[in-house]
C-alpha cells in the first residue's frame, strides 16, 4: 500500500507558516505585533511569510487604528482552515505508516 500524500501542502512546509496558521487555528484572529513576539521573528520575515499566505488565500488582513496606532489583524479564512487540517491529516497518515 503506498503513502498517500496528495493532502499534504508545501506552503506548510515553511515553519514560520505553519506557526501562523497554528496560531490561527486556535484564536479568531492576531495582531502583527503579537505574532512577531510569539514567533520570536523578524518584522521582514514575518511580513513574507503572511504575505504568502494572504496570496494562498489562507487568511485575511484587517487594518485598523487602536488608540491612533495602526494595528493590523490577521484571520484565518475557510480556505485556509481546510487547507492547515488537510495537512495535519496527511502528516498523521505519515506517521501512521511509520509505526505499523
């Protein structure tokens, strides 16, 4: 029986990115600000790898002002959670196949 890996995604593949989705997956959204803390990363890297997402479609940017600062928010989009849970599902079946 061969590994099926067709639910697997390379967007996924990145760290950073699948530290953004996961954090998205278990809040409804988060602040630029907030993630770069969280994920210990540079403004430049992080801005990239949101950027890809965005363009993937996997989440949405909010942009607001917050006491006169601008504060950007980020959401995950229904893509994107089908997206982030195909993978997690094809990383088990990995796994799985491993251990048998």
């Amino acid at each position: 029986m061969g590994l099926d890996l067709s639910l697997y995604n390379k967007i996924f593949e990145n760290r950073i990115r699948l530290q953004i989705m996961s954090v998205l997956m278990a809040n409804e959204a988060y602040d630029f600000s907030s993630l770069k803390e969280l994920l210990e990363v540079t403004d430049g890297n992080l801005a990239s790898n949101l950027k890809t997402l965005e363009k993937e479609e996997y989440l949405t940017v909010e942009k607001s002002f917050v006491d006169r600062k601008p504060n950007t928010r980020y959401k995950k989009t229904e893509k994107g959670r089908q997206a982030f849970e195909n993978h997690l599902s094809a990383l088990e079946n990995l796994i799985k196949q491993q251990y048998k």
